[in-house]
C-alpha cells in the first residue's frame, strides 16, 4: 500500500564526507512502498559532497560549519536548533564524524540511529578495518544502533557479518563492508518508521513489540 508522503515519518540525515550511505537511503526512499521520507540533509562541512548527492535529489540542505563555533557545545546548540526547526521523527547519522555532547544526544534519545563499519562492541571509534585486520580477524563488518551518550555505546539493533579475506588490506576490506553498510541501513530506518523498532526508556531495544534479546544478524561471511 502507498503511504501519502505528508503521513510518512520525517528523516534527516547528517553526512560529513561523501555520502554513500545518504545515496542507498535516497534510493531506498525512492520506492513509494518505503515508509519514510527524507526532509532534510546537513553536514559539518560546507562543500561535503553529501550534499551535493541531496541536492540532486530534491532534498533540502544546511550546514554548521564547527570550525566557526568555539567549543562543541556551541556547535551542538546551533546544529540541534537547525534540526529541531524541521521537526524529524528519526536523525540519521551516515557519516557524521563528530562527536555529539551527552545535552545533544538527549534531545534525540530514542530517535537517532548511527551506522559504524565494526561489529560492535569491538572496535569503537577510528580506523576500524586496520584495527580488525592487525587483529587477525577472519570476521568484520558493520554495526547499526541507536546513539546514546556512550561514544558507539548505543544498543546494536542488526549486524552485517563480512569474511576477512587473506590478501585484505584497510581499503579492500573497508569496500566490502561498505557494501553491507548500503544494504542493512535502509531495512533498519525502514523498521523504525514501521513502529516495528523503538528504545525504551531504560536504553533497550524492542521490536515487534518485544524485547531484543540479541542482535539481528545479515551474515555473508
């Protein structure tokens, strides 16, 4: 059934770079059956290509650029002013690298996602495909989970699973999991603007109305 755009549920999405995960959930949203739509994309960074990819796509577009802000909460006032004006149901981050104040985080409690190319809890933060092979890991991938004020803390909703592969380095390695990233997100923000996905007050994740009890897992390892 054909929901009326006015009645989907409202996406921003914050990108700094390129946008590749911006561009799978514009292409996602492109089909009339998926339940949300984007309203609006904003970046840190003026010329980040991200926007680029959202203007060609129709989607209004903003930028806080947090080199002209003192102090991250600065930053993080004005940028959550510039969300709060578009009124979205969910925020989120594809690619946003910064980050976010605790006072931020709480405004969008329960409503902003984030995607991070490790299976968490390994690897929080930087340079995750690196990390992951100095390890000698034979299996990496990507986590999808709501963000809390634990830096890449937030409670795992589904994970793509990817075999590390003999001859990968950080950039090989990175592409495949890229791949997983473009498939997993849009069926997650589509779960949530279902109603099927919600974080409950005391930071656990149901679905179906039920608790999640483990993580949902796409394994192509």
């Amino acid at each position: 059934m054909n929901i009326p755009e006015l009645e989907k549920p409202r996406i921003l999405v914050l990108a700094s770079g390129q946008g590749s995960n911006l561009q799978a959930l514009i292409t996602a949203c492109r089909d009339r059956d998926f339940p949300g739509q984007i309203v609006a994309v904003g970046s840190n960074r003026p010329n980040a290509f991200a926007l680029e990819r959202a203007a060609q796509a129709g989607i209004e577009t903003f930028s806080v650029d947090h080199t002209r802000y003192d102090t991250r909460e600065e930053f993080d006032n004005v940028l959550r002013l510039e969300i709060e004006r578009r009124s979205p149901d969910l925020v989120v981050l594809a690619g946003f690298m910064r980050i976010l104040t605790p006072a931020f985080v709480r405004a969008f409690q329960g409503r902003m996602l984030n995607v991070h190319p490790s299976l968490l809890p390994k690897y929080q933060g930087l340079h995750t495909h690196q990390r992951a092979l100095d390890a000698g890991d034979t299996v990496h991938g990507v986590s999808i989970h709501f963000v809390t004020e634990d830096l890449d803390g937030g409670p795992v909703v589904a994970q793509a699973e990817v075999a590390v592969n003999s001859d990968d380095d950080a950039e090989s390695l990175a592409a495949r999991v890229q791949e997983q990233e473009h498939i997993l997100y849009p069926i997650v923000i589509r779960w949530f603007c279902e109603g099927r996905l919600q974080l409950t007050g005391d930071d656990r994740i149901e679905f179906d109305r039920t608790p999640l009890t483990e993580v949902l897992r796409l394994s192509t390892a």
